[in-house]
C-alpha cells in the first residue's frame, strides 16, 4: 500500500501589498488543519511556487510547519528542468523537516521518458523523504508514460506516490489498473476526484477543495467507507463548481473566492498572473454565496 491516502490540500500563497502575507497563511493553515483532509503540498502550482523566492519559500514552509505543528504531513514543491538544479532545492528543504517533496516533470526542454527517469533517479539520491511525481503534461509540454513511472518506482526507494493530472481518462485507468501496490494514485484533476476513486486511487490533491472542504472531505471517507451512492450525492454538491475555479488561471479564481469568504486578505497574484476578469468575479460572488459560512 502506498504511503500517502486521501485528500491533500494545494494550499495558496497569500499576498499583501507585494508580499507573502505570512498572517493569512497561518490562518489558513490552522484553519484546514482540522477540516479533515490528510495533508499540504505548499508551493504546487496554486501556491504560485514559480514567483516565490527562495526566502520566501523558507519562511512560508516554517510558517507552514509551525502553524499546522506535526497534526498533518507538509510536502512541498520542487520542480525545475534542470536535474542539479532541482536537487539543490531538495536539499535546501531537508533541514526544514518536510514529508515530501511534489516534483514536475521537467518543462520546456523536452526529456524523453528516459531522460525523466534519470531525472528522478538522481534526485532521490537527495533525500529519504516521499517523493511524489507531478506528471501534468498540459503545462510542462511532456507526458509520461506509465511504464516510464513504474520504472521510476521499481528503481528508486522514495518515490511512492504520483500526481496524475494527464487530463487523459485512458491513461490515467491504465495506471490504476497496472500500479504497483507501494504507488499511492492521486489524482490532480479536480474534475475527475470521484471517478478516479472510484477506480481505485488513494485520494487527490485539489485546488478546488479550499472551498466547501467539508463535502470534499465526505466525499473522500463515502469512498474509503465503499458507499458510492452517498459519495456521489456528496461530489454533485461540489463539482458544478470546479470548472468556474480553473476558468482562469489558477489560483485567480480560487484567491478570488477565499478573499470574499474573509480568508485571505487580499486576492492577489503576482505577475503574470493577475486577477479574474469582472464576469468571473460576479460567478464566483454566487458561488461564494451559496457555500456554507467559514
Ligand atoms: O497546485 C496544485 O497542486 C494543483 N494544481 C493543478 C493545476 O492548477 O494544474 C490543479 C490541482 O488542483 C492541484
């Protein structure tokens, strides 16, 4: 059995006037903490991790780690497309005493399927900890194959669990068939949450679940429990939802959402990313609206 299961919470980096407003994100940290869900990965890609600074992201994993106080694992994210490179931000990040780290396949420069298994091979010489593969094609550029991901497991001793946001329904089936057993499956489409668990992944990691996390969560335990029926009545209450959350680049919308519902200070992205347009805003308004109070 893999070592990761349920839902996992891409939490966003709040900012203020420019800067990483540490306040809301420790508010936002205590806040999850107890709503249920198995875990964070800070500095994914709704966390914003390529216009953070490595200052920055020090402070905000301390912050992180203090704020949540050993309830719930913290993963981070580590992503790069040059193999060194990557492997001095593992490193840099062991001290702090994270659980893991999400990595992307390399972008921009292409690797082939064997050049992604070095990739990951190298890096888990960095370190002990879980390393969860991040295989999300529509922003890297490049796809990789599931036989590439199982010779990745099969040849390293930390990578146990794999993000998959392939956007590719027959892909993504053939690996939850063919998965070794020590592979936790999670998927990061949010659209796809409950009929990937209902093919046997061990959770997710979604963006779309800082809102109505509550029902996410039901979701996720209907499912570990084997009730489909109520699990199902529970994911319709939140799935029309979704696509207004990634119709805009993400986290716009969702920074959007959480400043109207009071927990963030401010919606703001950095560049360049910016802010939802005003038609989106007023969807999001109803949406807020129609959630429970937090
Ligand atoms: O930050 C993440 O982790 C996620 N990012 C995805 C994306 O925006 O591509 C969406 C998913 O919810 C988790």
């Amino acid at each position: 059995m893999g070592t990761m299961e349920g839902l996992y919470l891409p939490l966003v980096t709040p900012f203020h006037d420019g800067h990483v407003d540490l306040d809301s994100l420790k508010g936002l940290a205590k806040h999850y903490s107890s709503t249920g869900v198995s875990g964070f990965i800070m500095l994914g890609t709704t966390g914003e991790s390529p216009t953070v600074e490595p200052d920055e992201q020090r402070a905000i994993i301390e912050t992180t780690l203090d704020a949540v106080g050993g309830a719930l694992p913290v993963y981070v994210g580590v992503s790069g497309n040059a193999t060194r490179q990557v492997a001095r931000g593992i490193a840099a990040f062991e001290p702090l005493g994270v659980a893991g780290y999400l990595v992307a396949t390399p972008y921009y420069n292409r690797p082939s399927a064997s050049g992604m298994v070095a990739h990951y091979q190298a890096l888990t010489e960095e370190t002990e900890r879980t390393v969860i593969v991040y295989n999300v094609p529509y922003r890297t550029g490049v796809n990789l194959p599931n036989d590439a991901l199982f010779e990745i497991v099969a040849t390293t001793r930390n990578v146990r669990a794999v993000k998959d946001s392939t956007g590719n329904i027959v892909q993504s089936l053939d690996l939850l068939e063919r998965a070794p057993a020590e592979l936790s499956v999670l998927t990061g489409e949010d659209p796809l949450y409950f009929t990937s668990l209902a093919n046997g992944a061990a959770g997710g990691i979604l963006a779309a679940s800082h809102l109505a996390v509550e029902t996410f969560v039901a979701v996720t335990r209907a499912m570990a429990q084997q009730e489909l029926v109520r699990a199902r009545e529970a994911w319709r209450r939140v799935s029309p939802m979704i696509p207004k959350l990634f119709g805009e680049a993400n986290p716009m919308p969702l920074k959007y959402a959480l400043w109207r519902q009071g927990l963030l200070r401010s919606p703001e992205c950095r560049l360049p990313l910016t802010q939802v347009s005003d038609g989106l805003a007023a969807t999001l308004d109803e949406i807020v609206a129609s959630l429970p109070h937090v």
